[in-house]
C-alpha cells in the first residue's frame, strides 16, 4: 500500500470516528436529559390581542395540542388493532407514550418512538402493513419533527438515517413482504427538511433583528455623538470670543488709570497671559472637531459668528420664501442672554422649523419665544399636514440633537404630537440672574480715582462695560 492509500485511509477513518462520536453526543449522551418544551411566545399577531387568563393560557398551547394528538392516536390505533389483539394493540397503544415523552426528553422520546417501531416490526405477522403500523408511522414523523425543531440540523440527518436503517433491515431479513419503509424514508426526508428550513429562517429572521437592534442603537450613539461634536463645534467659537474679550481688557485695563501700582499691571499681565495660552489650547483641541483635517484648522479663515436670537428674524423670512405659513410671538422683556443660550435657542426654533417644513408641509407653524423671570421658554407648533408628505431621507434625529443642547444648558424639553394631527415642540433654558452692577463711588468725576485695595473685583464691571453679551 502505497503512502497516499494509506493518508486517505487514515482521513476516512478519522471521518468515520469523528461521525460516531457526533451521533454518540447527539442521541446517546445525556439522551434522556430533562430538556422541557418551551412556553410559547405572547408577542404573536394573534395570542397578544387576547386576554390577559387566556394569554397565559396560550402560552401551553403546543403542549396541549402535541398531548391532544397523542391520545388521538392511542384511541385511533385501539379503534383499529383492537381486533388484531396481541402485540398489535400493545404497538398501537405504544404509539402516544413517545409523543408525550417528547414534550419533557425530545432525544428519548425519539428512542421510544424508535422502539416501538422495531417491536411493530419484531410484530410485522400482526399488520398488513410493516414495520410501522398506520398510527405508528404518524407518531414517528411527529416525533422527528418535534426534535428536528428544538435540535441542529445534524440531529436530523441523523435520526433520518437511523430511521431508514431500521427499515431497511427488516426489508431486507424478511423479503417479500409490504413494507413502508420508502415511504418513511421519502415522507420524513420531506418533513425534516422542511422543519430544518423553517427553524433556520426564523434563526436568520431572529438574527437580522438583533442586527437591526443593535444597528439602531449604535446609530442612535453615533446621532448623538454627532450632535455633541456640532454643539462643540459651535461653542468653541462662543468660548474662544470670551476668551479673546478676557485678554483684550486685561491688556488694556492697565491703560485706563493713572501710574497703575506694578503689582496690578503684573496680575493684569498674568492674565492675559493665562487667557492667549487657553485661547491656543482650546483651538488647538477643538480644531479636531471642527473638521476632518485638523492641520487645517490652525491656518483657516475665521467663520461667521455664530446666528443668535437677534438672527431669527432672517431665519423666519428665508422660511416663508418657501411658501410656508409662520408666525413669530414673543413675550416678556427681551434681554440679552448668553451667547451659549441664544445660539441653542436659534438651533432649536431651526431644527423646529425644519422638522414643520419636512414632515407637514402647507400647515402654519408658530414659533413663541417667552422670556420669563429665570429662564427662556420656547414653543415651535405646527398643524397637520395640508399637503403630500415626501418621504425623508434623513437620518430623523433632530428631536435628538434638540434634546441634547438643552440637557446641556440644564433644561427641559418636550416633543410630542397635538390633538389636531400636528406637532409641538417646547422648551424651557434656565437663565442665571445677572448680578446687579457696583455703585458708582460719590464725588467729582473729574477728579483722580484711586485704586481699590482688591483689584480682583475691577475685571467683571470692565468687561460688561464693553458690551459683551456674557
């Protein structure tokens, strides 16, 4: 024998044994082991709408058709073998012990409906028909395909195969004879393959669903990861204004009195100091989000401020030059808030009207914007649809990002449909009380003011002296 013989004696062989042992851990090991059916599932199309006693109920509604038929079967094979007597009737009434095994052990009651069909053909003088009689041989593709639906496909084959063996040897000790043992074999090749099929496409379904999850989720992640780079975005430019404002007075604030003390400008000089090299940092950390090339970040050309309330105006004209029916309420004294607060503000009445424009095109929307005492209010509500609804292609996280800016600001935020068919979104940004400005100290103007003892307290009135909206 050649080497080559000898390599592809030895694969087969290793075939052969690793064959055996999947079919000695799949029938043999723990064969009988307590593998109960499962309840069935409530969220089926028609189990759901039940109620709630007889939902529960529904859940057992497999194990008590899988038991119905089994007594069906013992009274059918008694009405019709009773006549036979013997080890017919006993093989008959044989036939619904495996189906109710099957409910509690799937793999033994395969092996007694496997027995009780080698006893009907141990009986085969009793039937005219062997080695399954007419029960037994509805009882065996029960059965096989009760397991076939709870186990791999490899268990399948298996028992397909053991069950064409046992045929086939009883055809071929006792010749001659009417046997069943083509139809087994063709009947249950059919009924196996088509319970594998099945529990694979509910596999694959299950699956795809998981995927569809968690796809979801992660893009809810991404969404909302998005949103905080452009709120990020967004604020740098606001943070980096304050921050240039900071360094601008305290270089000039030495300027403003007469022979400043040198520890004063040198506090003022430190701070200054302190705010370019922030400034530098900030840019620097924030040009990552700003865009895809943080390189080019560092040399680019500044962009447009960033809109404010003062801007909504322009918003509101650009929306109505398509067509759109919008209305602007405001309430309260209009005040200058900070820079973060409005531009969230004109984010949201956007995003708001956007969302009006996508989803409910031709209804009015009314945008209200409330400036009450500790914060600022807003409503963005529109009514149903008046005309055809485009299908969107956006990714439909606006609510999300609005949601975020306010959560940021430490808001609340509602979003929700009307009892007219239409949609309102509100608002409420808490809004810090600004702190009263200092006295004036009495006497002539015109005459030499001298310093405070505490020059911490001179840089806040210094600033907002400018106009700085903070």
């Amino acid at each position: 024998m050649t080497d080559t013989d000898q390599t592809t004696s030895r694969t087969e062989l290793r075939i052969a044994r690793s064959a055996l042992k999947g079919l000695r851990d799949d029938l043999v090991t723990d064969a009988f082991a307590f593998r109960p059916l499962p309840p069935r599932s409530t969220d089926g199309p028609v189990v759901h709408r039940l109620p709630d006693r007889l939902r529960d109920s529904a859940r057992l509604l497999p194990h008590a058709c899988l038991a119905a038929f089994a007594c069906f079967l013992m009274l059918v094979g008694f009405e019709f073998e009773s006549e036979r007597g013997g080890a017919a009737l006993a093989a008959a009434l044989l036939t619904g012990i495996p189906l109710f095994t099957v409910l509690f052990r799937p793999v033994g009651g395969w092996w007694l409906s496997f027995g009780a069909a080698f006893l009907s053909g141990a009986a085969a003088g009793q039937f005219s028909v062997w080695p399954w009689s007419a029960t037994g041989f509805v009882s065996h593709l029960v059965v096989m395909a009760v397991v076939a639906g709870r186990t791999r496909p490899r268990v399948a084959a298996e028992m397909w195969l053991l069950t064409v063996l046992l045929g086939a040897g009883f055809a071929f000790t006792t010749p001659g004879r009417e046997s069943d043992t083509f139809a087994m074999a063709f009947v249950s090749f059919l009924v196996l393959l088509t319970v594998v099929l099945i529990r694979g496409w509910r596999e694959t379904q299950a699956k795809v669903v998981e995927q569809v999850a968690v796809t979801q989720v992660e893009r809810s992640r991404r969404t909302v990861l998005e949103e905080r780079t452009t709120i990020a975005r967004e604020l740098h430019d606001v943070v980096a204004h304050h921050m240039s404002v900071i360094a601008i007075q305290a270089e000039a604030a030495p300027y403003r009195v007469d022979d400043p003390p040198a520890e004063l400008t040198r506090s003022f000089a430190i701070i200054r100091e302190n705010a370019v090299a922030a400034l530098t940092e900030l840019r620097r950390v924030l040009g990552v989000v700003r865009a895809d090339n943080p390189e080019a970040f560092a040399g680019g050309a500044p962009e447009a401020p960033q809109p404010t309330l003062a801007n909504l105006d322009s918003l509101l004209a650009n929306v109505r030059d398509t067509g759109a029916d919008v209305d602007k309420v405001v309430t309260g004294a209009v005040r200058t808030l900070p820079q973060g607060v409005e531009l969230s503000a004109y984010r949201i009445v956007q995003e708001g009207l956007s969302n009006a424009l996508r989803h409910a095109p031709g209804a009015a929307t009314r945008v209200e914007i409330g400036y009450v005492l500790g914060g600022l209010g807003l409503r963005v509500v529109n009514g149903p649809a008046t005309e055809e609804v485009r299908p969107s292609h956006g990714a439909g996280h606006g609510v999300l990002g609005m949601r975020e800016r306010v959560s940021m600001l430490g808001g609340e935020m509602t979003a929700e449909p009307t009892a007219e068919g239409g949609y309102e979104v509100t608002a409420f940004i808490p809004v810090a009380a600004e702190p009263k400005p200092e006295p004036k100290p009495e006497g002539d103007p015109g005459a030499k003011r001298e310093p405070e003892p505490n020059p911490q307290r001179k840089p806040w009135p210094m600033v907002k002296s400018t106009g700085d909206p903070a």
